[in-house]
C-alpha cells in the first residue's frame, strides 16, 4: 500500500489474523515477491477464458458420474 505522504506498507494475512509491514528492507521484499507473481499472470481476459473453458470441462465430466 502507498500511503499519503510516501510511506509504503505492506500486509499479510492468513488464517488467524494479519500484520502490516512497515520496515522498509522488509517492504522491499514483499514488493518484489508480488511484481514476480504478479509478472507470472495470466491477463484478465485470458483469465476469465480459462475459467470459461474450465467451468465448461467440469460441467460436461459431470455427466459421466466421476466425482469432482
């Protein structure tokens, strides 16, 4: 998160609660972590095409009694 006047935070969360991290060396690792996942994405178009033809898939193997 970019803050008013400069600061950036991050936060991190999971199954009992989350934490902001403000110290910048620790920040900076954080950044680079999301911009690499975030590198490694598919578009939002590609995205949504990937589910559409997934959702279909699941919905015809339905049909043959297997479980999900």
């Amino acid at each position: 998160m970019a803050l008013p006047g400069g600061m950036t935070l991050a936060y991190s969360e999971d199954l009992t609660g989350g934490r902001f991290i403000e110290r910048p060396e620790d920040v900076g690792h954080w950044v680079l972590c999301y911009e690499s996942i975030k590198s490694s994405a598919l578009s939002v178009r590609q995205s949504a095409d990937l589910l559409r033809r997934i959702m279909k898939e699941d919905h015809h193997g339905s049909d043959q009694g297997g479980m999900a």
